[in-house]
C-alpha cells in the first residue's frame, strides 16, 4: 500500500515529513519517538489516522457536497450565521459511520497497543487527540482549534470518540481560524492521534516553554505544573506551579532554578467512570490543603524537563535552520514515577517579535486603589471599560476596547477576545489560554487573580498594569500612563564600558535586551525589602520578635521551608540569579547589602535588632555590619545565597561589591568572613569589588588595590563625605552637587589611583546621564565603566561614542 494509501499508522513510523499525512501535532510526536527517545526523551506510544482515513470517511458519507453548501460564502463575522454552519456540519458528521475499513484499521492498531500495554491483555487506556493538516505550520500555529478527549477505554468509545475528533474540525473556532489564515475548508484533513494515557491523574502534568514568554529571553525554560491531568493547565482551570531555569548553565551540567513559584492548584483533574463511552470520562475534584502546600514536582524533575526541552528545541531548531524556541506538555505518571513529553510545537509569539525598537509602559504617579492583582503577561499598561462576563454567549454586551473580565478562557472566547483591549482572569498561569492568547494578540492581561470576577464591578473603569514586575495590578478608575520607544538598532562601539544598573529582578530579562556591556551595580536592597520582607536576623533568632503581628506574618512568609533561614537564602539566590542569567555571560557586580539601620527596622521583625541612630546615613551600615556579631550570620545568608548562584547554578559572571568600606583593614575583616563561608577571593575566579564612595577610598586607594579587584565610585556618598552634607536634608540640598570642582578632584584622583594599580575603575550614578559635560570629565579621565539607569543607556552610549571619537581626533596620534 502505497503511504498516501495509508488509513492507520504507527506513531513511531513518522517524523516531521510527514505533516500532510498525519498533521503537525501527530508528526512531532513521531518525530521525538524516532530521534529523540534516543537522548533520554520519553513519549507516549500509539498510532495515527491519516489524512488519507479523513478523506475516506468525508467520501463513503457523502459529506463534501453537504459541507460546501453549508460553509461557502460564509461570513465568519456574522455570529448567528457562524453557529448555525457549524452545527449543521457537526451535526452531519455525528451522524455518519466511519467505514468498516477505517473502523477495522483502528480496532486493530488499538488491540495492538493493548497487547503491548496492558499486562493483563485488557483493552488500553488512551488519550484521543486531533491534529490537522494545516496546524502547527509557521503561519498557522494556534493550538486548541479541534478537540481532545482523555481517559477513553474500549473499542466502541475509541471509535466514538474518533468521530467526535472528525467532527471538531467544524467548531466556530476552527471555522473562523481557517478562514482568519486562508485555508479552504474542504482541503484541510484531520489526523486522530491514539496515545497511551500517562497516568498524570495520579500525579501531576504542566507545560513548559523553551522560552521565556513574557520578554522572549530565550535562554530560559518556563515550567508550569498542577496536580492531575494537564488540562487544568492548557485550559487555564488552576494557578499552577512554576519554575524558571536558565537554559546554558542547566546544560553545563549545573541546577541553575532561577524562580520557583508556587501555584494554589485548587483543582485536580482525574479519571471518572467511562460511562456513555462519550470520551469525557474525566472529572474535577478539589485539591488538599496539604498539596496545595506543596509543589506538584521535585527540582530534580523540573530540571530534567528543563533539559529535554533543551534537547527537542536543539533538534527542532536543527532540521528547521533557524532557532526554535518550543511550546511543550509533560506528564508525570503516578504509577512508574516517569516523566512523559505529550506534545511539543513550535512557539510563534515571541520568538517572532522584533526587537529593533525597545518599547516601555510607564505609570504616572498615582493615589488609585489597587483591586486585585495576579500573574502578569507581557509588560503593557491599558484603561477601560470592565465586562464582568461568564460566558462567551455574551458577546453583544461586549463593545471594541473593554476589558474582559472572565473565570478563565479557552477557545470559545477568541471573537470576544479579539474585541478587548485587555484581560483579567480568576484562574490560570503564565501558559494558559488566556495569556497565549493575550500575547498573540498584544493585549494587556492579568491572570490567575483568584478574585477578579468578585472584585470588580461590572462597567466600571479600571487600569491593569503589568509594567511593575512579574505582579500585575489592577487598579481602580483610568491611571494616567506613558509609553515611551527607543530605537536598539545598530549602536556606536565605545572604548569606555557602558554598563547598567538593576535593582528588581523581574525586570531582568526585559532589560537584558537593551545593549549594554553587563551590570554595574545590581542592589540587593531591592530583593530584601520587595521578595523578602524579613529582617535576616528575626529569621536566625525568632525568639526575639516580640510583636505577635510580625511573628504571625514571618511564619506565613517561611510555611513550607525546613528552616527560616532557607526562605533568606532561596529568595535572595533566586534574585540574584535572575540578574546574572538576563546579562550572563556579561559581567553582574552584585552590591551587599547597605541598607541604613532605620532602612532594616523597618522590615517584618526588624525592630528588635536594629539601634536607634541619630544619623544613619554614616553610622552603622555596609561593611561594618558584615563582621560585626550583631549581624556577621544575617551576612553569611548573603554569602550563601551568592555561593548558592556562583557554585549551584554555574553563573560565575557574579562580582560581589562591598559598600561602605571605611578602611582597608575593614576590608580584610569582610573578606574574611566571606572566606570563612566559602568565598574565597581569586579561588575559581572569584573576583570581589569595592565600592569607592568614602574620602578614604580615594586616599587610601592603594592599599584598597591590594585587597580588592575593582572599585565602582559612589557619587552620592562621595559627594556627600566630601563637601560634608547629609544628602537627606533638604536644609543643604542645595550644596549637594557631584559636579563641584573638589568632588571631581577626588574622582580624578581615584581614577588615576586606580588606574596606575593595574585594578578596574567605574561609576554608578544617574549624574553622567544628567550632565553631558560630567560624562565627558569621566571620559577624559579615561574611566574603565559608566553604569546607568535603563533608560540612559542607548542614549548615553551614542553620545559618548562621539565624544570619544572627538577626544582621538584631538590627541596627538589623531592629528598625526
């Protein structure tokens, strides 16, 4: 029999030349089976119908004529008209018969698998799913047009469900899909796939991106994953779990988890009785407290996920020529305890997005209250009119620009979706329908709110905001916002390092597009007072917390953890590895911490272990605190944490830097203790900065070479000790100005000090954005870096660029 003769086919028989014959889903499916199982990947067995099986069944009923007078001329936009054609087609088709030589084709591929699955010879437990013949194409890659049915056993419910497939081929959303990308009805074919059921109902199953999907940083995996069936995660049911692992490191060999959030996951799904053969024998049922609690993987299995989705994207990317970012489900089988690959696609968001102009939302300050809040997807801000709406039957209260307001969303949905400015949900995570969607169509969108439905009031005008994190709110009444765009084409090189500064690591991988040589100062203040929340000490010594307040919040925050340190050092690691991976392999200096002691007390429990100084600007902060006894274990936290990210995660572009260092034997006190937990400066290339924001520094430059790698000039502090002023009174704010002739003496000074030691020189400070003629003393004085706020970079580049082209022209050797 000729292969385009073929009625039933192994999965194991095709690969991705064969997406005519059995569809794009069915032919990766066989793709993996034959190429990649080889590299550890393991996918489900069974058997495909083919195109060719499609077509014999449209023929033996006589349903081609029917099907051409009922969708000819169709206008997609004229709802009534849509429903109507579409059930008049699945209608016709729920009455035909497959045809005995398709019917005994089936049968006998699924006695086969059978015998090859079940020990006692019983008929198999399978997963029925379709693939078209124009899907997962690079111009038509929506998922979800056609239907799929779980937990189906015995031949006649296999061959009932089998129709059912056929039939879904003319849902609405499929109609309006073809017709939206072009394809003729009556030539595009259904595959039906018959897979094995991994039993995920006993266990957990999720999807995962080789991509990151809110910024296209593509050398992350996204992970997601819930209790019971993976549909809860496709459809959006449940808040899962979610991991985020970086990608270079992982396949270095190193466990590199960047983020590991954990999800509510209300809801599992599992099997149910059989019952009408109907192939929905599937049910929900309420998850425990106690597996609410936990996570639905270990991060020994999240990684090994993490690197098959390495490996299909590699491969994928190899036989199409072009890097291929992928979209995949996993299953986990509670009866083996193995890790299953069910399907895999290309992604065609933001993999496809251009990245020449940089564009940022920005909101305006504000005094509105904040409704609700939930994951946020993509980065945008938009104001309107909220729909609250249960069901998409209700697509006539729905005007152009109103933002929806919904439980969760599946396919049904896309005619309104396709209305909204933007979406808020109840229910779902990063990889749901609602945001797949949402990002395929630019909308604005906040899921897995838990309460948005109940919160906002049918009508009224809100704000969603997604530009403040992996967090977005919504707020009440229309937030005035601003948009700005930046060109990141072709940018002048420098001599002079152009770095940045990054305070919050949800912004990472956004910010990480912007070019630039590293990060100059990333703070990890940030990451203490917004993840964190706890004073580092209340942590180690709970029994001085008095406030049962702070005792009840510090408890909740650390529930799930063997100690509260750990939670210290998890979130902090997660931090700061999300910096090092957005700009790795280029160089991350990561500050200790410096907050004030009035900054620390005011953290959960931080009251009881902080002094009451009248001037905390210089009193007991940044190096001193690090030996200190009152603090050196909160210290050791940080040098596990970094240790954690350096060792652990394989992300050596770390450079530590101590603030606020008042001496050089300081500085040996702090680099002992770093070594004392295992940050020993120069072992494994472990390079430690200082920070050069104290007369002494300048003065003592030095002996500070001798102890350190680099110095980054804190123009602040260094303006502030030098002219003596509190930089927080406004009584002298006036005098405050890094521009005076005896600040720049100092900054020459260290330059040149510095310089002449063979050790490296920079500057973090907004002043060199601010002040053209201040970045060109740092030039003249042959500065090693420059590190700005986000949005000075590309400008500030472009202008030093000139200046440094204008300082050769001028020199000796350019004029000659």
């Amino acid at each position: 029999m000729r292969d385009s003769d073929r009625l039933v086919v192994s999965l194991a028989k095709v690969g991705l030349d064969a997406i005519a014959e059995v569809g794009g889903k069915n032919a990766s499916l066989g793709e993996m089976i034959q190429r990649l199982e080889p590299a550890g990947v393991r996918v489900p067995g069974g058997f495909a119908t083919t195109a060719a099986a499609y077509r014999l069944f449209i023929a033996a009923n006589g349903l081609r004529p029917v099907l051409a007078e009922l969708l000819d001329g169709l206008d997609a936009d004229d709802l009534a008209a849509l429903q109507a054609a579409g059930q008049g087609a699945r209608e016709r088709i729920g009455r035909a018969e497959l045809p005995p030589p398709l019917a005994q084709a089936i049968v006998a591929a699924y006695r086969e698998l059978s015998g090859e699955l079940a020990s006692g010879g019983g008929p198999a437990v399978v997963a029925v799913r379709s693939s078209a013949t124009a899907e997962d194409l690079p111009e038509a890659s929506f998922a979800g047009q056609q239907e799929t049915f779980l937990h189906v056993e015995g031949e006649a419910a296999l061959l009932e469900a089998c129709r059912r497939c056929y039939a879904s081929l003319f849902t609405d959303r499929a109609i309006v899909y073809r017709q939206q990308h072009g394809f003729d009805h009556l030539e595009v074919a259904l595959s039906i796939g018959v897979q094995r059921m991994v039993r995920s109902d006993l266990a957990s199953s999720g999807v995962m991106f080789s991509i990151d999907t809110e910024t296209g940083f593509r050398d992350a995996v996204l992970l997601t994953a819930a209790w019971g069936l993976g549909e809860n995660v496709v459809q959006g049911a449940v808040n899962p779990d979610e991991w985020l692992i970086f990608k270079p490191t992982l396949e270095q060999g190193f466990a590199p988890i960047l983020s590991r959030r954990l999800g509510s996951k209300a809801l599992r799904m599992v099997y149910a009785d059989p019952g009408g053969g109907d192939g929905r024998a599937v049910r929900n049922e309420a998850v425990s407290p106690e597996d609410r609690r936990r996570f639905a993987l270990s991060d020994a299995e999240a990684l090994t996920l993490a690197r098959w989705a390495c490996v299909i994207e590699r491969h994928y990317g190899e036989r199409r020529g072009v890097p291929t970012p992928m979209d995949i489900e996993w299953a986990k089988d509670g009866l083996s305890g193995e890790l299953f690959i069910l399907q895999a696609r290309p992604e065609t968001v933001e993999s496809r997005r251009g990245g020449a102009v940089l564009r940022s939302w920005h909101l305006e300050p504000h005094e509105a209250e904040e409704i609700t809040s939930g994951r946020a997807i993509g980065a945008s801000v938009c104001s309107g009119r909220a729909r609250v709406i249960s069901d998409p039957g209700e697509i006539a209260r729905f005007m152009d620009g109103d933002l929806l307001v919904t439980r969760r969303t599946d396919p049904d949905w896309e005619p309104i979706l396709k209305k909204a400015s933007g979406v808020v949900t109840d229910q779902g995570g990063r990889t749901c329908h609602a945001a797949i969607i949402a990002r395929e169509m630019g909308l604005t969108a906040i899921v897995g709110t838990g309460d948005g439905t109940g919160r906002i009031a049918d009508g009224d005008t809100i704000t969603l905001s997604c530009c403040e994190g992996d967090v977005g709110h919504v707020y009440r009444g229309a937030v005035p916002f601003r948009v700005e765009e930046q060109a990141i084409g072709d940018l002048p090189a420098t001599r002079t390092r152009i770095l940045m500064n990054v305070g919050n690591p949800e912004e990472a991988f956004h910010l990480a597009s912007i070019p630039c040589d590293g990060v100059g100062l990333a703070r990890l203040e940030f990451i203490i007072a917004n993840h964190i929340r706890v004073h580092p000490m209340a942590l180690l010594a709970p029994e001085r917390v008095t406030a049962a307040a702070d005792r009840a919040a510090i408890a909740e925050l650390v529930a799930g953890y063997d100690a509260p340190a750990d939670y210290y050092v998890d979130l902090l690691s997660q931090g700061m590895a999300r910096i090092a991976a957005a700009f790795h392999p280029r160089p991350v200096i990561l500050r200790f911490s410096d907050f004030k002691s009035n900054e620390y007390a005011r953290l959960q429990g931080g009251a009881a272990f902080e002094p009451a100084e009248e001037n905390p600007m210089i009193g007991w902060r940044g190096a001193s605190r690090y030996y200190a006894p009152a603090f050196r274990a909160a210290f050791a936290l940080e040098c596990r944490a970094l240790r954690r990210v350096r060792e652990s995660m394989g992300l050596a572009n770390v450079i530590p830097m101590v603030p606020f260092c008042r001496t050089p034997e300081e500085g040996d006190r702090v680099l002992e203790v770093m070594a004392g937990e295992g940050l020993v400066r120069g072992r494994d290339g472990l390079e430690v900065y200082v920070m050069c924001e104290l007369p002494s520094n300048v003065i003592g430059a030095e002996a500070f070479a001798e102890r350190f790698d680099g110095f980054s000039i804190g123009s602040n502090d260094l303006t502030q000790l030098t002219l003596g002023l509190d930089r927080d009174s406004a009584l002298v704010a006036d005098l405050f100005d890094e521009r005076h002739p005896t600040v720049k003496d100092m900054i020459r000074l260290a330059i040149r000090t510095v310089r002449r030691c063979g050790r490296k020189i920079g500057i973090c400070g907004q002043a060199p954005s601010d002040y053209p003629d201040f970045a060109r003393f740092l030039v003249e004085e042959g500065i090693d870096s420059i590190s700005l706020n986000p949005d000075a970079v590309v400008p500030t580049r472009i202008a030093i660029a000139a200046m440094e082209t204008e300082l050769d022209a001028a020199s000796p050797a350019g004029k000659a």
